[in-house]
C-alpha cells in the first residue's frame, strides 16, 4: 500500500519507501546530542526516530513523489539494487521492491519528467539507475535529472582529488566509496545525456525551486515548493533526526562542512518557522515531516505531517 498522498496547493506529494530500519546509533549519527538530551525526550523521540533499548537511530529511505503542472517528479532516489558498498554494508548488494513500490503509487519509470537529486550521497542517487544486459542505465528513460553542479564536481572521480589530497584514511575511504556511487549511479545519466547541473538556483515550474543548501556537501540543495497559500521545503539531509531541532548546531556525522552545515540548518529552519512551510526531511520515519516554529533559540514541532501515520508527544505547541 502506497503512504497517504497529500495535497499542497496544486502539488500532489506521495511517499514511496525504499527501506525502513535501525541504523547504527544515535550517537554515532548525532554525536553532538548527547544520551541526556535523548532521555529527556524520550516520549516524543521513542520509538519513531529512536530505539532507547538498544540506542538505535531508526530512519527511511525513501521518494517523494511529487506531481506538479502536469508532471511527475521524483525527489532523490534511494540506494538502489545490486550495489557495491564496501563503506555502508547495510546497503551493500541491496534487492527491494522499489519500482513496485512505485507503481502502486501509480508512477512507472516511463512517466517521469524530472529526477531531483538533492546531493550525491549514496542514499539519494541509487535509483538513478539499474542494470540491464550488465549494464547500468537510466531506470527512468524519459527524465532530466537534475544535478547540483558543486556536487557534480566534487564527486567525479576525474575532477574530485584535483582540489587537495584526502586528509587521512577515513576521507580516503569516503572519496573511495563516492568513486562507486557516482560510477554506477551518476556517469550513467551522463553518458545517457539526461542530465542537467545547476548552480544557485534552478526553477522547475511555477510552483517549485531548486536552492543551494551547501554544508552536508557541497551541493548540497532544497527544494522549495510554493502553490497557492501551502508551503513546504524538501530539506534532504540538512536534518537527519528531529533532535536536532532543539540545537541546530547539531551536525551529522555525514556532514562535509560541519560550521557552514550548521548554519544552513538555523538559516532553513528559521526561514521554515517564519513562512509556515512544511520541513519534509529525507530519512525521517513515521509522520515524515513537521511544521516547526521557535523556541527559545531553537526549535519544536508544531504539528506533524500525516505521513505513516502521526507521532505522539514532543515540544510542540503553537
């Protein structure tokens, strides 16, 4: 069964997962927030986001799909099957029944218009492509997919080591498992001549803008959806868990640029707050998304998005 579709304007937004599950700990993933801030928000963390017998962080992977002006789009695109990822093995030679999951939404890969890659991370690109005869190709033969130009460069094995040697052997190993990711996942699309690579800003359609959101990496990017009086902001991996409402200084583990990641989060979230969009993150399980406005010099929740169901408890309030 597909996840609830909900309207925004004249946006239609559906929720397509690819994977559901306990990754690593919320330690590991969020060392910035410690065990008592966890434990002091146990009862609105518990259990979506946060498995507390076992310190686990719970997370999607997981599609937006997005039908706008007449078009379908898809926002990232997962890990993919039949990966090689020595770094994540978790997700190495993964096999899930995305593209059904897909089609029970409604959508086969020949009516896709546009693929948003809001970063190049592994998660977020894989099903960019599939493999046919041995052979990856677009899994979706008729889209443009759209491509942060930062990302682009800093990722592609022929221009990525051009700007300084890896610091030690945990970013080699990074860049080395990148190298993978964009051999199976982004030449492809390249080579196929779907891709388009922006800078800055990149406008879809009336009711849809592409942002840059450097800092998780250097193209990290938004997507900013504006339809009659709704809202809503597709966030990527700017915020990983909703802890990091309560101090956006808060980085992932993931993040490339930890000082600038910090300071895009406050600046989306703040803007997030101010204009009532809707913050619809990458991997958050359960309601999928929030409303949030301030508190104090940070942030809470103010209402839940209907995704999978609604999450109890928490800081919220208006």
């Amino acid at each position: 069964m597909p996840e609830p579709t909900l309207m925004l304007g004249d946006v239609e937004i559906t929720r397509v997962v690819e994977w559901a599950g306990d990754f690593s700990t919320v330690g590991a993933i969020i060392p910035g927030a410690d065990a008592e801030t966890w434990r002091a928000n146990e009862d609105w963390l518990a259990p979506r986001f946060w498995n507390p017998a076992d310190d686990a962080y719970r997370c999607h992977v997981q599609t937006w799909v997005l039908r706008s002006e007449g078009r379908t789009i898809l926002v990232d695109t997962g890990v993919g099957n039949d990966r090689d990822r020595p770094q994540v093995p978790a997700f190495a030679h993964l096999h899930t029944d995305f593209l059904d999951r897909l089609r029970a939404a409604g959508v086969e890969p020949e009516d896709v218009d546009i693929v948003v890659n809001t970063h190049i991370h592994y998660d977020h690109v894989g099903w960019n492509t599939r493999r046919q005869d041995g052979e990856w190709v677009p899994t979706f033969p008729r889209a443009t997919y759209l491509i942060p130009r930062a990302d682009n460069l800093y990722f592609d094995p022929a221009t990525a080591r051009r700007s300084r040697p890896p610091r030690d052997e945990n970013e080699r190993a990074r860049w080395e498992g990148g190298r993978l990711v964009f051999e199976d996942s982004v030449a492809p699309v390249h080579r196929a001549g779907r891709v388009v690579l922006w800078e800055d800003s990149h406008r879809i359609d009336g009711n849809l803008l592409l942002e840059a959101a450097p800092g998780h990496t250097p193209g990290s990017s938004v997507l900013t959806l504006r339809s009659g009086t709704d809202r809503a902001v597709f966030v990527g991996d700017l915020l990983h868990s909703p802890v990091q409402l309560l101090n956006p200084a808060w980085n992932s583990r993931f993040d490339d640029d930890l000082e600038l990641a910090a300071r895009t989060r406050e600046r989306y979230l703040s803007r997030a707050a101010d204009l009532g969009e809707l913050v619809i993150p990458a991997h958050w399980p359960g309601p999928g998304a929030a409303e949030v406005r301030r508190a104090g010099g940070a942030f809470a929740v103010r209402a839940w998005a209907p995704f999978g169901g609604q999450a109890s408890g928490g800081p919220q309030g208006g």
